[in-house]
C-alpha cells in the first residue's frame, strides 16, 4: 500500500452521494464521498459507520436528535441507528464502514449506488 493523499483523491471525482474507496484494513473500507444535500433515512442493522469531515460541515439526523460535525471532528452512528445525513453546501468526508455496508441498508432510493469503485 502507498500513501494516500486525500485531496489528490478528492480531486479525481464530482459525484455526490457516491463513495469512493481509497483503502482497506481488517475487514473494512475506507471511503471517500462527496455529499450535498439530504440522503435518506436509513440504518445499517450490522454495522457501525464512522463519519469523518475534511472540508465544510455534515449534520446527522437521528429520530431522537441530531449531531453537527464541522471540519476534523467524526462521529459513529451505531448499528441499527437510523439516520440521514445532510449537508448544506458540499462536504468531503471519509467514511470508515465494514466490507459488508450497503450503501443505504436495506433502503433503496435513487441516490443508492449498489457498487462502489476504487480510486
């Protein structure tokens, strides 16, 4: 494996809502996405999911709340925690996630990508 340098990955792709794996370790990717905007509601029965910011600001709606995470700060939405992220201009976060994580859960909207490339 070499190093990686996030915003080299960042610059290669302009699609939002669709991760880009960029690594990984123990059983889990590490993702790269692009968000603006809502997602959709939904959980991953299984799996833990860190959300990590490295530019602008996410909002993670849970039915209970919601957290804010500006730059340098990430959060674990446990498994079966249903949730919608959202961003109000365009956000670069990275995504720590078992192998296994469907993209939305058991959800399928047309944001949902059923495959994820590496990059």
């Amino acid at each position: 494996m070499t190093k990686v340098n996030l915003a080299e990955k960042f610059a290669l792709f302009d699609e939002r809502w669709t991760p880009k794996i960029v690594g990984e370790l123990n059983g889990q990717y590490v993702k790269l996405a692009k968000v603006k905007g809502k997602m959709v509601w939904h959980s991953h029965e299984d799996e833990d999911e860190l959300f990590l910011v490295v530019k602008g600001a996410l909002t993670l709606h849970f039915r209970d709340g919601q957290t804010r995470l500006k730059e340098g700060e990430f959060y674990i939405v446990p498994r079966g925690k249903e949730h919608l992220p959202e961003a109000e201009e365009e956000t670069h976060i990275v995504l720590f996630e078992p192998k296994s994580t469907a993209h939305t859960g058991k959800v399928k909207s047309d944001l949902t990508v059923d495959h994820q490339d590496w990059i």
